[in-house]
C-alpha cells in the first residue's frame, strides 16, 4: 500500500505551484484596495505627542467623537489617546468633532484635558478606553456633566450580548460543521482549518472590497474558491498520506506544519493590517437588539446552510454514506460505499462551508492573515463541547461557545472572551468527558 | 555578501540562549510525548508559567533566585495537575485540546490590562533579574570567543542555561533507564498491557506530564532572563508548534534529539534570515523586502515540520520502530 514517495512529493509541489499562480494573480490586483478608508481625512491633524515615529499619515486606526453639550457641539477640546509610551492629541473642530489617528491595533486610554474645558464645564467621564483590537475606527464619546447619561439595563445588555452570540456561534456552526465532518470521516484533526476562513475572509475582501465585485457574486465566488482549496488539499497531500497509511498524530503535525506555511503565504500576499470590507448595512432595532439588516441577513445565509447540511446527512444517499463512513469505514466500503469519494465530497463540502464562514465574518466582523487561526481554538472548542465527530454536536457547540464568548464579556475584560470559552470548554469535560451530545464509546 | 558574518552568526546560535531555552522545553515535550505518548500543545503555557513565575516572584513578592525558580516551577506543576486531572483518562487528542486551550486562555490572562497589577499587562515584566546577575562569577568585560564576544552578562547566562540543559540531559537519561521510565515506556505502547500488569497508568502518566512541564517551565525561565522582559506575546502557540518541530528534528524518544535539533533549527533560522537579508541586500531578490525575508523563515519552520514528520517521523536520532505516533 506504499506509495512512492516522489508521488507525494508531486502532489506537495501541486499544492505550492497553485499558491503561487494565485500569489501572481493576487499582488497584481492588490494596489487598487489602498484607496478608501473610510475615516474622513480632512480633519484638523493629530498631534503626535511621543512614541512613534512613522508617518502618521499612514496609520490605520483611529479614534474619534463629537463633543456636545445639549446638541451644541463643543470647540477648542483637547483630547489626548495614550498607549504605553504613545500618545497623541487633537482639538475638537467647530463641529465639536476630533479624530486621532493611532499607529496600531490596541486599547488606548482616552482622556479630555479639562484645562481646555470652557469655564463652568465639567465631564462625567474623563478616562475612557479605546478598544482597536477589533475594528479599526473606535467611537469614543465624553458625557458632560449635567446631561442625562442614558443607562442600559443589565436586562437589556444580556439580551443584546445573546443575540451577537448567537450570531457569532451560528458563524462559528458553519465552520466548526466542516472540521467535525473531517474529523469524523478522516480522523484528522486539522489544525490548518482556521486558513479556510481566512481565505473566504480576504477573497472577501479582495473581490468585494477593493475590486468591486458586488457582494453575492464576490461570496459565491469566495466560497467556491476555498471548495477548491480544499479539493486541492486532500488531492495533494491528505489523500496520499492517508495512502501511506500515517498515522493520524502525524497527521495532525502535518496539518500544523500546513497551517503555518499557508498563514505566511497570506502575510506575503496580502501584508499584516486588518482589511477593512466595510459590510456596513442598515441599523435595524428591534427591542434592546441593535443590528443590521447585514447580519440579519448573515444569519439566515448561516441557518439555511446549517438546515442544508442537515438535509444533506440525513436524507441524500452521499450524506448517509457520509455518516456510515464516519461510523466506520471498513464497513461502509464493504457494502460498497466508494470511501475516498466519500472523503473528497466532505473535504470540498467542509472547505466550502468554512470559506461562507469566512465570508460571513469578513463582511461582520473583519479580516486578515490571521482571522481563521484566531478562532481555530474557538472552533475546536465546538466540536469538542458538542462531541466529536458529530455534526449536531459541533452546531450545539458553536452556538454554547458563541453565547459564552459575547455574554462573558458583560462580566471580565473584552480581550478575555476568547478565554472564558476555552475555560468553559475544560470545565464542561471534566463534568462530561463526551461532550454535550457525544457517544461514550469514543472515549477510549 | 559577507559569508564570514553570516558564518559567525549562525555559529552563535549553537550556545546562544533561546537555542538552550527550546531545548529545555523540548526535553520536557520529549518526556511527554517521546517516552510517555501524551500529547502536550500546551508547552507554551507551561514557559509562560515559569517566565511569569520567576517574574512575579522576583518583582512583586521580591524573593531570591532561588526562591523565584521554585516559585515558577511550582507554578507549572500546579498547572499540569490541574490539566491531567481531567484528561489524562481520556483519548490522547483531548490531551492535545485541552492543554492547547489551557496555554491559549493563560496568554489571553497574561495579556489583559486587567490584572496589570500583577502581570505588567500588555507591556509585560521586566527587570527581575537582579538576583540572578548578582551571582554572576564573571568580572564585568568583553569575552571574545573567537566567532562571537559575548558580554559578562550574556557568558553567565549560557552557562545557566547550558548547565540546566546538561542536568536535565543526565536525569532524563537516568530516569528513563529506571524501572520506572521502562513502564512509561509501556504506557506509550500499550496502555492496556501495562494496566493489566497491575500499574497504575494515571498516576505515571500525570508524574509525566508533571515533570515535562517543570522542566518546560526552566526553559521559559532562561528565556526571559536573558532579556530580563517576559511580553504575553512571547507566549502564542507558534511558540508550542516551533518546540514540536524542534523535538521531531532531533528525534522525539531520545535525549540527545532535542539538544542537537534546538541548535540545528535555531542556526537554520539565523541563516537563512541573514542569508536572504544578504542577498536582499545586493539586489537579488528585488520582489523581497527585509520585512518579508523574517516571514519566509516562518513559512520554511511550517514547510520544514511538515516535511519531517512526512519523511523522517523519528528524526535525526530516532528509531523507527520507537516511534510509530500511535494513534
């Protein structure tokens, strides 16, 4: 059952050859997406106080407001944002709006100088926080004393918090379903799952954001992109190594091996800032729930593939010879089920999955190099919470881990989300090793 | 091009003090993964306990050396009883997810603001190796090594570093020569064998992962305290996936393998960067620039472990039949 290695050795060279065609076709469309951020540039300038001496003129991230007392815009403010040794400032415009630009992703202390303040004015809240981690431009608005503050009920932010989980676990469902269908036909624990999504995310970005493709026909073509990408994967590596017989430690090694030479491919072709593809969309409010028409709409592109995933399982022959192979293979290519067939239809079908998820959060949320890595554990949380190998479990998972991740951030910093989920996850398989919906007899 | 600088620099490698830090952590994975079977991809989490360890011990409770390695070797075991409790009954891969995590949730936790109080947030500790240099027997000066003049400083910590390497070389050899390191040997093999025999494979497994990670823990520690700064992102699970392609270079059931494969990957990792950078330099890689030559080195690490494990899974020192990755 040994296949040579040069075989191997050819598929690998396949692999590389396409990134590469792609890396040409990529750098060469590039240039046209360095127009167009959206932050007005014609604001008075910041000053740059200390800490950086790159030209500010180049930055990416910004943090800005208005200043207003009782609808009257406040003139000749100073506001100052720091950062470790950063820090930069800028004065409030007759519109009583200010804007500093800051050189990059971090939470940055925001504070008003209230020696600029005009005589008998006071603010409520002189030290805010900037959070860039996630989005490039952070609004930042000051509250004069003497002016209602308007208060959210805890009732209410819960409710808000659980509707962007939900959003964000249906997201992470359709991503998650992809790892646990390979998982569950291949054994393979992939660690290069992460850089599918980040592939929808940038094709995204490259089709809709800076060539201006419109937004369905840029999605289907991103999405069918990664199907590919993934039909090349298993062609070129997995299936001969499955061939070789490796062993699936190895292979999970490989897949980390994978996973860092694709994310370094990214990083060359499409550079490390945070694309901006400005979905944007209509604001929609319904009771506490402030949204976009944008996300309503990613949501039920999320519930009709989940909803198609699950026809596909249960009431097509491929998808019942898809869970008989999961149960178990020999079995299934004894009764005459075509097993690597099986497999090349759930790595395409998987791949194509997770790039609609890397499209959905480019379009939401944002994207770079390293948007698929960052949730890869989040993704592993899923399939592992809902149980292994089973697709069900991995949309309960991904819902679980998504309400934790939005609603933990009521209660700790926002920048430990992520952990909370990864706490949630060890502590659940301590109380239920198999996992929400998972057989016992995986266990081993 | 100068040849004889990228030359010395890539010899400096060979006793530089990231080399001996990898190799420590990689020993410990190798007591892990080599002799037990466990899957760890949390080695990070347990340097990053030693680091944040020493760091705190020696900062905010203002102990001595001694009293601040301790603190962050406790640190670790404390962290792999906490993982194994759980796990170590499981199927190997919840090992591997679960200490993935743990390491991944320890970064976020390292990183906060929030607790700046005692981790220095995103800037990090810094400045806590007074203790340790007071020890230093060498008088303040230039030492010139022949390829490479190291202050007395930088001579004091090779020699730590190295010398821990050494001590943990010679305890894993006599510990896995044992009674006791033949039976983890088993559990690597065949768990149930060994079960049958009466053993009881929880508790081996869990002095396992104890130990690899304390010593994983030392690697953390000689790695901050060359700098004397510990940064959360120092931390990141790249750090766990380079000690793995260190451990597979060298060979992941010997002991010699993860010395000899710290010091071949860190001095592949210098040359090609100044290699590259050299050529990059005189113009012969115009679609490059020196940014990206540090990227393409990360991009080769990934190629490098894929190709490993695809064909020579045992490494430079293994043997095959050792080590067939069950699973």
């Amino acid at each position: 059952m040994f296949l040579p290695k040069h075989t191997l050795g050819r598929g690998l060279a396949f692999v590389f050859a396409t990134l590469a065609i792609a890396a040409s076709a990529l750098t060469i469309s590039a240039p046209a997406s360095a127009a167009g951020h959206p932050v007005a540039k014609s604001q008075s300038a910041p000053v740059v106080l200390a800490g950086d001496s790159s030209d500010p003129s180049t930055w990416e991230y910004s943090i800005g407001g208005a200043l207003k007392l009782n609808g009257k815009p406040v003139k000749g403010v100073t506001i100052i944002a720091t950062n470790g040794k950063f820090s930069a400032k800028s004065v409030s415009d007759v519109g009583g709006k200010w804007l500093i630009a800051v050189p990059e992703a971090a939470i940055y202390k925001v504070s008003i100088d209230k020696a600029t303040l005009p005589s008998g004015m006071a603010v409520a809240n002189p030290e805010m926080e900037a959070d860039l981690t996630a989005f490039s431009f952070a609004p930042v608005l000051f509250k004069f004393a003497g002016q209602t503050v308007q208060t959210v009920s805890f009732g209410d932010q819960l409710v808000g918090r659980l509707f962007s989980g939900l959003n964000f676990g249906l997201l992470l469902a359709i991503a998650s379903i992809g790892i646990s269908l390979i998982f569950g036909t291949t054994g393979l624990s992939n660690f290069a799952h992460g850089e599918m999504v980040t592939l929808g995310a940038l094709m995204m970005w490259l089709l809709h954001a800076s060539m201006g493709w419109p937004v369905i026909l840029a999605g289907l073509v991103a999405v069918l992109v990664t199907g590919a990408f993934g039909w090349v994967q298993d062609a070129a590596l997995w299936r001969p190594l499955r061939k070789r017989r490796m062993g699936l430690n190895q292979m999970m090694i490989v897949s980390i091996g994978f996973s860092i030479v694709v994310r370094y491919v990214y990083l060359l072709l499409f550079d490390g800032d945070t694309k901006d593809i400005a979905g944007g969309g209509n604001i929609i409010k319904f009771g506490p729930v402030s949204t976009t028409d944008l996300t309503l709409w990613g949501m039920l592109i999320s519930v009709v593939a989940l909803g198609g995933v699950a026809l596909f399982l249960t009431r097509t022959r491929i998808g019942k010879a898809t869970r008989a192979v999961s149960d178990n293979a020999a079995l299934a290519s004894a009764t005459g089920i075509d097993v690597e067939r099986i497999i090349r239809i759930v790595w395409v079908t998987a791949a194509a999955l997770t790039g609609l998820a890397g499209v959905l959060y480019g379009l939401e949320l944002q994207a770079n190099w390293l948007t698929g890595f960052d949730i890869l554990l989040l993704l592993f949380a899923s399939v592992t919470l809902g149980g292994l190998g089973t697709a069900l479990g991995a949309t309960v998972g991904a819902l679980i881990i998504g309400m934790v991740v939005e609603v933990s951030s009521l209660f700790i910093p926002n920048e430990l989300r992520y952990a909370a989920a990864l706490v949630i996850l060890i502590v659940i398989l301590i109380w239920r090793p198999q996992g929400v919906l998972g057989k016992k007899q995986r266990l081993g | 091009m100068d040849f004889g600088q990228i030359f010395n620099l890539t010899a400096g490698e060979l006793i530089g003090v990231f080399t001996a830090a990898y190799a420590l952590c990689a020993l410990g994975l190798a007591m892990h993964f080599g002799f037990t079977g466990l899957l760890n991809f949390g080695q990070a989490g347990f340097a990053a306990l030693g680091a944040y360890g020493y760091a705190f011990a020696a900062l905010k409770l203002g102990w001595n050396m001694w009293g601040s390695f301790g603190f962050g070797m406790v640190c670790a075991a404390v962290f792999a009883l906490i993982l194994g409790l759980p796990t170590l009954r499981l199927r190997a891969d919840y090992l591997a997810i679960v200490t993935i995590a743990a390491a991944q949730a320890l970064y976020f936790f390292f990183g906060t603001e929030k607790y700046a109080a005692f981790t220095g947030g995103s800037n990090g500790l810094s400045e806590f190796g007074g203790d340790f240099y007071g020890y230093n027997p060498f008088p303040v000066g230039r030492y010139d090594l022949g390829i490479i003049t190291l202050s007395e400083k930088e001579i004091w910590i090779r020699v730590v570093s190295w010398g821990l390497v050494a001590f943990v070389a010679v305890l894993l050899v006599i510990l896995t020569r044992s009674p006791w390191g033949r039976t983890l040997k088993g559990i690597r093999e065949d768990e149930d064998a060994v079960r049958s025999l009466g053993k009881n494979v929880f508790v081996y497994k869990m002095q396992s992962l104890v130990l690899g990670g304390v010593i994983g823990s030392l690697g953390g520690m000689v790695f901050v305290l060359s700098s004397q700064t510990n940064q959360a992102s120092t931390w990141v699970s790249n750090f766990t996936f380079m000690t793995w392609t260190v451990l597979l270079l060298g060979g992941a059931a010997t002991i010699l393998g993860p010395i000899v494969g710290s010091a071949v990957f860190f001095m592949f990792l210098m040359f090609t960067q100044a290699f590259l950078e050299g050529l990059v330099n005189i113009g012969a890689l115009p679609f490059l620039s020196i940014a990206q030559v540090g990227q393409i080195r990360y991009l080769l690490v990934g190629l490098f472990l894929m190709l490993l494990v695809i064909f020579r899974p045992q490494g430079f020192f293994g043997n095959k039949k050792e080590l067939q990755f069950n699973g």
